[in-house]
C-alpha cells in the first residue's frame, strides 16, 4: 500500500490482509488502525466471526499489508471531514488530561465489551499514552508484565517520565 492508501485505510478503518507469508498471522484479514512511519508499521486489529473488533492487534510491515476492502465515509455513516474534526477534538481533551486521568480513562476501558467504539477510543488514549512516554517506554508496557498484563500505565510515567 503507498502513503494515501495507508492514510485512507487508517481513516476509515478500512479492512486489510496480511500477506500469506507474514507468518503466524498470514493470510489474517482485520482492520487498519494506525501507521508508524518510523518502522513502516501498519497496526492491524483482529475481528472476530461478525466482523467486530477482538481488542487484539498485531503490527506488520507495509510491504505485508493490502486492502481487503476499501470502505467509504458514507459507509461509516460519517463524512471523512466530520471525522477528523471529532478526532481532532478528542485527542486536544485528551492532551489535556493529567497523566492521571489519563490512566484513569484507560483502567475504564478495561473489561468492557469489546465494540469498534471502544476499539477507536482505547487507540486515542494509546496515541496519547505513546506521546507522552515515548516510544521505547510505551512498547514495554505494551509488552506487559510477566504475565502480558498492560493494565495500568502509572508506573511508566514514573520512569524516565515528569509529567
């Protein structure tokens, strides 16, 4: 996929493929949730049999990554401009939360049924959080604990971090 392909499919949540030679996720379809430039990276976010979002993702180079299917703003029931005007809004609230509050809005997405809502929303709070603690803090606790658990994020702002 090139630069506006990316830029669309993250928009609108389009649905992708992983290439069948990406292994353990190959040949997987979900949907386009972000784009880090830095290591060319496409977040893909796992659905489940009705198409809806697991709260599982995986992250593959762009190279690995093709449209499933292109999906249209009238599709998500919203023009692209009103989009990014709502997203632009939320992520200034966001900005302006106290790291507190901000792993507060986290903790309260914990254990919710798992929607595409939900999925959108816990993405700007993670946009934030990797704003805020940089990227190699926000990948290890994205890595978890000894168990995978990345519940609460306090104690990462409290390393190499001054709020």
């Amino acid at each position: 996929m090139d630069a506006s392909q990316i830029e669309k499919a993250v928009t609108t949540r389009a649905r992708v493929q992983i290439s069948k030679n990406n292994g353990w996720a190959a040949g997987v379809e979900g949907i386009a949730m972000g784009y880090r430039t830095t290591y060319d990276n496409i977040k893909v976010g796992f659905l489940d049999a009705d198409g809806n979002y697991t709260g599982e993702y995986t992250t593959v180079p762009r190279t690995m990554a093709e449209l499933a299917e292109e999906v249209t703003a009238e599709e998500i029931g919203m023009n692209v401009e009103s989009r990014e005007q709502a997203e632009t809004a939320v992520r200034a609230m966001a900005a302006n939360l106290t790291d507190e509050a901000l792993r507060f809005a986290w903790m309260g997405t914990e254990g919710k049924p798992v929607t595409q809502e939900l999925a959108i929303v816990r993405g700007w709070i993670m946009d934030e959080l990797n704003a805020r603690l940089g990227d190699d803090l926000f990948d290890e606790w994205l890595a978890g604990d000894d168990n995978g658990d990345t519940v609460n994020p306090l104690a990462f702002f409290n390393r190499d971090h001054a709020a």
